[in-house]
C-alpha cells in the first residue's frame, strides 16, 4: 500500500471508478422519488399510494446495508457491485410497466433498495484495502459528491425528459446506465482477497476486554440518526411536491428545482467538517447547532410556507443541507470512537442503517400528514422533529464528552 500523501495513477482510477459506481447508483435509487410528482399525476395513482415503492426502497436498502456487510466478508466486492447493478438495471427496465398494480411496482422497488444496498460496503472494502487511512478519508468524500452530482443530473434531466418523451425514459436511460457499469465492474474493478480486508491506521487498536459501549447513549444517537434520516430524505423527497401544490408551478419547475438542495448539501460537507474540527470538539453539540439550525428554518417557513417560492425553496434547502451535515458527524465521524470494539465496520453500517428506517418513515408518513393536515401541518411537523432532534442531542453532549474524551481514548 502507497503511504505517500500523492496519490499514485492506480489509485485515482479505482476512485474514479469506486465514484462513477455510486453515482450509477443514485441515478438508479432516486429517479422515481425525483419524478414522483408527474408519475402520480400521470398515472391517476395518487401521491400517497406511489410513495409505498418509496417507503419499501428505503426499507429493504437499510436492512440491506447489514446484509451486504456481512456477505462483503464472504463474496468479493467487485461480485457484489456487479450483481447489485444488474439487478438494478432489471428493476429500472421493468418499473414503467408495472404502473397497473401498486404492490407490484412496491415490490420492485424493494428489490431495487436491497440491490443498492450491494453497492456502499464493498466500495467502502475495496477503499479500505487499496488505500492509505488519510487517502481513504479524502476519497469517501470525493465519492460521497458523486451522488450528488447524480442527483443533481437526476433533478435538471428529468424535467426536460417528461416534457418532451414523458417520464418513462428516465427509467429505461438508468437501466442502461446500471448494465454498462455492471459490465465496466466485472472487467476494471481490482480483485480483492475475500480475506479481511486490514483496518486504517487509526482503528487498529486491539479489542479491548474492559470497553463497554453505554447502551443508551448509543441508542440515543441511533434515534438521533432516524430523526436525521426522516428530514434529510423526506424534505428532499417530497420538497417538490410541496412547491407545485403551494405555488401551482408544473411537475417540470417543481423538480427542477430539487437541484439546489443537492448542491448546497456538497458545500455543507466542508463546512461541517471544518465546524466538527475547528469549532465544535462535542460531536453532539455540533449536531445540536445543525438540528437547532434546521429547526430555525422549519418554524420560519410553517409562518411563510405559501408566500414565497424562493423563501420556500431556499428555507428547505437550508434543511436538507443541516441534515447532510449531521449525517457527516453522527456516522461518519462517531464510529471511529467505538474502534475498541473492534467491530467498527458493524457499527458504521448499523449507524447508517438508522438513516434509513427515517427515510422508510418519511416516504409514506409525510404523505400522509400532508393529505390530511396540509402543508402547513406537514412542515409543522418538520420543526418538531428538528426541535426533539436537537434537545436530544443536547441531552447526550455531557455523556458524549466524557464518553469521547475518556473511556474511548
């Protein structure tokens, strides 16, 4: 393994290629929630029964994410990657036809989130092996942009798409996309050993007999994370939904406009790190500021949510980017403080695995809330999460100090 800080040609392909696999990914994963708003409307089905596929997705590529761990000790990663694509590029290629029966398209969807789940953790296996800690760190990132430029792509495409071929193209050019890269996959990606692949630098600390991991301290951040996993995917999600039915824009501008979330939430990722760095050295005082921040926003927006679409659009934006910016803290940077366990692998994917029973929470719940009690109690709902989120994290700070400065160290 190449120590040095530059990287050498090898390693920026296998980045470049580990990156172009997750935004193949995304544009595989959040096509259908970027064009639910037109898929309902076009189809008579209803925003409420169309959402099941995405409460299904979100299931399944959860429960997924620890499957996958656990078959990435077993399977090579290139393997895994190759099948999870295929059977995309299939869920993709049937979806469109399966518009006549909703647990049909529910039941390819699922199977498309449990096919997307084969893709993080041996991406995460084949880094890890091939790459120095301090290089791996800053080429999680660099992959991490990837699915938001896919999803930026996702949200500029596909209105032009429905306006000149409908919606069901979307779904075949994925597919497309998902079977080329399943091929470049079996032919590029480097063959790794299904051995164990050797820990960073930094989690190499022998398992320790006296640790203990404070059950409801860690259960508080599980929770904390599902919070963060209900409005980072539902305001993404359904933000679209929400501009055309306050503003009566069209299904095209109302998903076009689910561009500048994405690209705000690139940006959140250097600035939380710099405040998780420079400012911040409680983990859960940072979390606390960004959920307090998104709490800010939600209320302000419950008071104006049908007064001004730039104020709407830029207020919701400013949600999605505090909960990417918590997602970067809470499962990116806290694993690293349980390497004594010597299961930081396991925790890393259970942690991000809470992401998404909120995002399974969020793709029918907010639906539903906002049939019944509007978008004004739909976003009333977005500040209460945000404020029990940010009181929680409040709560577990003098735990995590001493927590993160003692019994980790």
């Amino acid at each position: 393994m190449n120590n040095s800080r530059k990287m050498s040609a090898n390693e920026k392909m296998l980045v470049f290629l580990c990156s172009a696999i997750y935004f193949v990914s995304y544009i595989t994963r959040i096509n259908y929630a970027a064009i639910i708003v037109e898929f309902a409307a076009s189809t008579g089905l209803g925003e409420e029964q169309a959402s099941f596929a995405l409460t299904g997705l979100a299931i399944f590529y959860g429960a997924g994410q620890l499957l996958s761990g656990y078959l990435g000790d077993k399977i090579k990663p290139k393997v895994l990657i190759s099948a999870g694509l295929a059977t995309s590029a299939a869920m993709n290629f049937i979806l469109p036809f399966s518009i006549f029966s909703v647990p049909l398209l529910t039941a390819l969807w699922c199977v498309n989130g449990l096919a997307q789940a084969m893709m993080w953790p041996p991406i995460v296996r084949i880094l890890t092996a091939s790459l120095s800690n301090e290089k791996y760190k800053r080429s999680a990132v660099k992959v991490s942009v990837a699915s938001q430029l896919a999803t930026i792509i996702i949200y500029l495409g596909a209105p032009l798409c429905i306006r000149f071929a409908g919606w069901q193209p979307i779904f075949f050019a994925a597919s497309a996309c998902a079977a080329l890269m399943s091929v470049v996959v079996a032919i590029k990606l480097p063959d790794i050993s299904t051995a164990k692949a050797p820990l960073p630098s930094s989690e190499k600390t022998a398992p320790s007999s006296g640790f203990r991991i404070p059950v409801i301290l860690f259960g508080s951040i599980m929770l904390a994370i599902v919070l963060q996993g209900i409005m980072r995917d539902g305001v993404t999600n359904w933000l679209p939904s929400y501009i055309k039915s306050e503003y009566g824009v069209s299904s095209e501008i109302a998903i076009m406009l689910g561009v500048v979330p994405p690209v705000f939430a690139m940006l959140c990722y250097e600035f939380t790190s710099f405040l998780s760095r420079k400012v911040f050295k409680n983990e859960m005082i940072c979390s606390m500021v960004l959920f307090g921040a998104a709490f800010s926003a939600a209320f302000v927006l419950s008071f104006f949510h049908n007064s001004s679409i730039a104020l709407s659009v830029a207020l919701g934006t400013l949600i999605t980017g505090c909960m990417h910016g918590v997602n970067i803290v809470l499962i990116t940077i806290i694993p690293q403080y349980f390497s004594k366990t010597g299961r930081v692998a396991f925790i890393s994917g259970l942690l991000n695995s809470c992401t998404y029973i909120g995002s399974a929470l969020s793709g029918y719940g907010f639906a539903a809330v906002s049939a019944k009690f509007g978008w004004n109690g739909t976003i009333s709902v977005w500040a209460i999460i945000c404020f029990a989120a940010t009181a929680l994290c409040l709560a577990c700070a003098p735990v995590w100090k001493k927590f993160s400065r003692n019994d980790a160290a």
